[in-house]
C-alpha cells in the first residue's frame, strides 16, 4: 500500500497557520484569565455587599426605632456655678489690706475716703436681684413646703409653685400629702437683704446643682420716675387751682381736659415707680426641684450573661445584614443589568473581529 505523499506548503502559507493556531490559544488562555477574573470579580462583590449590608443595616433598624418612639433624658448640670456677685455668701468680698501690709509711698487716708464713698454709694443705689437654683430632693413636696415656710419667715412670700414637670399640670397648693412626682418649681419673693441667706438655706432642702444671681442697677429709672411723678404731681396742683379760678366756662373745660390727662399720665407713672420699687425692695427667687436618682448597685456579669449578649448581638448582626441585604438589592438588580448589557456589546464586537479575522 503506497503512502500518499502531501504537496509541500509554502513557507507564507505556514506562518499563516502558526499565527491563526497561536492567536486562537491566546484567544482561549484570555477567555480563561477573564472567567477566572469575573468570579473574583462576584466572589468579592458579594464579600463586600455582605459587609456594606452588616454595617447598613444596623443603622437602618436605629433609624426605623427611633422613628417610632422618642425618648428625651432631661441631664442636670452637675457642676455647681456660682455667679454670686460680689459681697455674697458664696464669692465673699476680698478682705482689706492691712495698713502695714500697703507699699511705702501710698495714702491709706485716702484709700480709705474712696472706700467709704463707693459703700455709700453704693448702699443709695437701686438694685433689681433675681436668683435661680437647681436643687436635687428626696420629697419634692416636702421641698416645697420647707422652701415656702423659709421664705416666709424671712419675710417674704410665695408667688408661684408646682409640682410635677408635666405642661398643664395642675398648680401645687401647699399640701405634704400630694402626688408623688420627679420634678416640681417654686418662686418665692424675699426682702432683697435676705436673698443671700434664703439661697444658702437651700443646702438644708438638698443638693445644690446649680445656682445664679443676677442684679440689674435701676437707679436712673427710678429717679427718672421720681421726677416724673414730682412733676405731675405739681401740674396736677396747679391746674386744681386754676380750675378754682376759672373765669368762664370754656376756661373751665379746657382746664378740667388738661387736667385729666395730667392725672392718668401721673397714676401710670406712680404704678410704675411702685413696680420698680417693689422689685427692688423684694428679690425673686425661682427654685427648680428634681427628685434625686437613687444609687444603682453594681452587678457584674457572669458567663451566661456574656453567652446571652453574645448571642443578641448574633441575632442582631445577622437581622442587620438582611435588612441591608434588602435595602441593597435594588442597587445590585441594576449594577446587575448595566453589567449584562455591557458584556453583550463587548461579545459582540468580539464576535464580529473574529469574524473579519477569520
């Protein structure tokens, strides 16, 4: 049997079947690399849609609680601020320098003389105080009680209290045996040389959180006021007497017209001086009451204790990643889309070069 015997190729005709034979390997070895790549590709696009859903997901499920319920946790101030002004029982005024602790040269007479101007002027000024304080109880009713009976033995009265910080609450009237509440306020008005002391006896009711003094000078209303009310007073005076003297009718309208005016102008002006030196003479003082929280005792955790808080927080992560898994569904459904369409187009062009090149 003879052996057929091929015709030999030509050497540009080898070469174009050694690059077609190389170039569909390298074709296959990139189909490989790219199969191989997209499913690092998937592998680590589901690690990170695990991990973005465990850490979004807990914060939606804050958010969607926190839509339901509010709860507001009222803090009180737990330093003690002291704006007492000067002279008070709490900054007590800077002691004077002895005469033989002053620098040689200085003037102690006249020192003094300057000391005693700025007492007296001081003592003839006008003063408005108003005190606020934060005092933590045991019994808010009781409180209230000792706080109203202090006030009224310094010679003062209560304008105002409640007990219970509810809005709409009613008013408390003085009574120990009221309802049992978290919070409660008093204001209470004092003789203005008995704030000090008033505000210092609040250490006897509880504990002191927070207090403030503030004292505004009125002096130049107050005189304003004085002249004002010395001047109506006179005009007043004045056109009395002319209305004695009225010689004719229109004379005594035109009189008794200005003298109407003259004297509302004259009331309001003594109702307001009357306000000015009310509060002057009678310092305000509000007290806001707050139950004191009871000690909590410690109580360490044991083993089951951990195993139940391991466990929560298990269940928890776990409902955390399927809620975030549900709110980044949709994202992936269209990143799923976009990439479909994308891969079609490129096989496609693929597709069709090979086509040419073939």
């Amino acid at each position: 049997m003879t052996t057929p015997t091929l015709p030999p190729l030509p050497a540009d005709r080898m070469d174009a079947i050694e690059a077609a034979v190389f170039g569909r390997i390298a074709d296959e070895r990139e189909r490989t690399r790219r199969r191989r790549r997209g499913i690092w590709t998937g592998a680590g696009a589901a690690a990170a849609v695990v991990v973005v859903a465990a850490f979004v997901g807990p914060s939606l499920t804050a958010t969607s609680g926190s839509s339901g319920s509010s709860t507001v946790v009222g803090a009180e101030s737990q330093g003690l601020t002291d704006q007492y002004s000067s002279g008070s029982a709490l900054n007590p005024p800077v002691a004077p320098i002895a005469p033989g602790e002053q620098a040689a040269g200085s003037s102690s007479s006249s020192g003094a003389a300057a000391g005693d101007a700025a007492a007296r002027d001081a003592a003839t000024r006008d003063i408005v105080a108003t005190g606020s304080s934060t005092v933590e109880v045991d019994d808010i009713a009781a409180a209230i009680d000792a706080i109203g009976s202090a006030a009224t033995g310094a010679g003062g009265y209560v304008e105002s209290s409640q007990l219970g910080g509810a809005i709409g609450a009613v008013p408390y009237e003085g009574s120990a045996t009221g309802p049992a509440a978290s919070s409660g306020w008093i204001t209470v008005r004092v003789p203005a040389a008995a704030l000090t002391s008033t505000m210092d006896g609040l250490r006897q009711v509880g504990v002191i959180t927070a207090t403030t003094v503030n004292r505004s000078d009125v002096t130049e209303q107050t005189v304003d006021l004085r002249a004002r009310v010395a001047a109506g007073e006179a005009s007043v005076a004045r056109l009395t007497e002319l209305m004695a003297k009225a010689g004719s009718v229109s004379d005594l309208i035109t009189a008794e017209s200005a003298l109407a005016e003259r004297q509302a102008q004259l009331d309001s002006d003594r109702q307001v001086l009357q306000s000015v030196e009310s509060q002057v003479a009678m310092s305000s003082l509000s007290v806001q009451l707050v139950e004191r929280s009871p000690a909590v005792a410690a109580d360490p955790a044991g083993f089951g204790d951990g195993l139940g808080a391991g466990w929560n927080g298990l269940v928890a992560t776990l409902n955390g990643i399927v809620i975030g898994l549900g709110f980044l569904l949709p994202w992936i459904a269209v990143a799923a889309v976009v990439l479909a369409v994308t891969w079609g187009v490129r096989r496609a062009l693929r597709r069709g070069r090979e086509a040419r090149e073939g």
